[in-house]
C-alpha cells in the first residue's frame, strides 16, 4: 500500500511538471511571436517615415 502511494505521488508529480513545461514552451513562443510582429511593425513605422520624410524634401 505505501509502495504503491509513493508511485502514484511520482507519477503525479512528473505529470504535473510535464504538463508546466509544455505551459511554458508554448508561453515563450507566443511572446516571441509577439516581439517579431513588434519589431515588424517598428520596421515599417520607421520606413513610412523615411518616405514621408523624403517627399517633403
């Protein structure tokens, strides 16, 4: 009985960190996702300005 309840707390214990690391594995692609369209978006700003900029010279 107390074999069989220190499996099942490893078990438990493995499930719930796998299930965490998968939580964060997503987490951190999704943010990076999000910096990339950021910086994208940044990029494009700053060559809309360089092209207004330059018409009015």
């Amino acid at each position: 009985m107390f074999v069989s309840s220190i499996i099942l707390l490893i078990t438990l214990i493995l499930l719930a960190g796998i299930i965490f690391a998968i939580y964060f594995a997503i987490r951190s692609i999704v943010i990076r996702k999000n910096n990339n369209s950021n910086n994208l978006e940044q990029k494009f700003d700053k060559i809309i300005e360089l092209l207004e900029k330059d018409k009015t010279d």
